[in-house]
C-alpha cells in the first residue's frame, strides 16, 4: 500500500474502540526508542499520549507519541525522513498547521501509531500531557471520558472527523493546566 492509499484508508476506517491492551505501553517505548535511534538529538523527549496511555481505558488502537522538538521548522524538516522510517502523512494537512505535525505509522491494514511533533515545553505539549495525566489521576474523568467516547463511536462509526470533533469539549475542559 503506497503513502496514499494507506491515508484514503486512514480516513475512512471505523471508529473502533477496543478494551485497554497491556501491551499498548510496550508498544509505545519500542516505537520511542526505534525514534530516539533514528534521529539522535533530535527529539528533546517523547511522551506517550491519548487513550493508549491512560490504563483502563477504552481507545481506538493506536498508540499515540507526542515529540518534542526545538522548533517547528525542525518539526517540518522531518517529513521526509519520517516517511523513509516508515511514516505516512498528508503534506496538505500537515501545511495547514502552525503548532504541530501529524504522521501515522500503517500495517496490516490498519493504523499502528499516530506521531504530533510539537515544540518541547509548548502549549501544545503542555496541553496534552496535562489531558494525559487528569485522566490517569482520576478514575472516574477518565469512565466520563470512556463514556462519551463509547456514545460517539456509536453516533459516528465512519466519520472519525465527526468522533474526534464531539470530544473537544470534553478535552479541552481537562487541557488547560490553568
């Protein structure tokens, strides 16, 4: 499957969520450290992020990795090695963003790892590591989160746009470490 086959597919994959898998934390450092090998000083640290990283909870599975950097023209220097580590993105979409980059990692068929290459320390980094850690500080945020998740992934199967965008509130509310 070429880069835009596997981003056609990307798009119009289920909204599927699953239980939380033990192994999803492994997955993350082996992905981490395959990173932090192939593009030594690069990345000031990568965190793991999104439902993956909150145990117990339900999540689409994917791992989420959010890496920071110096600066976002570093962040867009990437792409193209990325790709050659074995990444997918849209140009398009990652042209339209001004505080981060996106990239996902595809196999068997399916999305194994979503990459958002942010500054280190930013607002972005900052908001989601502050999601993050509410959700693994509070049991029952994260069964409200769990919840609404479930509801939406009912309401939208196919639309992951749709799904996503219904959780904003909810993630904004606990984004702000204000």
């Amino acid at each position: 499957m070429n880069n835009a086959d596997s981003l056609n597919a990307a798009i119009h994959e289920e909204v599927a969520l699953q239980a939380y898998d033990d192994r999803w934390p492994d997955r993350f450092v082996a992905e981490r450290d395959r990173l932090l090998a192939l593009f030594p000083l690069i990345f000031v640290d990568i965190e793991h992020i999104g439902s993956t990283a909150v145990p117990g909870l339900v999540a689409k599975p994917i791992v989420d990795l959010l890496a920071g950097v110096e600066t976002m023209a570093m962040a867009r220097s990437l792409t193209e090695p990325l790709r050659e580590a074995g990444y997918t993105t849209s140009v398009e979409f990652n042209a339209t963003l001004t505080d981060r980059q996106w990239f996902m990692r595809w196999a068997d068929g399916r999305r194994t790892h979503h990459l958002h290459i942010v500054v280190h320390g930013g607002p972005v980094w900052t908001r989601h590591l502050h999601f993050r850690d509410a959700l693994r500080a509070s049991p029952v945020l994260a069964a409200r989160y769990a919840a609404l998740k479930a509801e939406l992934a009912v309401r939208h199967p196919t639309d992951r746009e749709a799904y996503t965008s219904a959780k904003t509130a909810f993630v904004n509310s606990l984004s702000d470490p204000n």
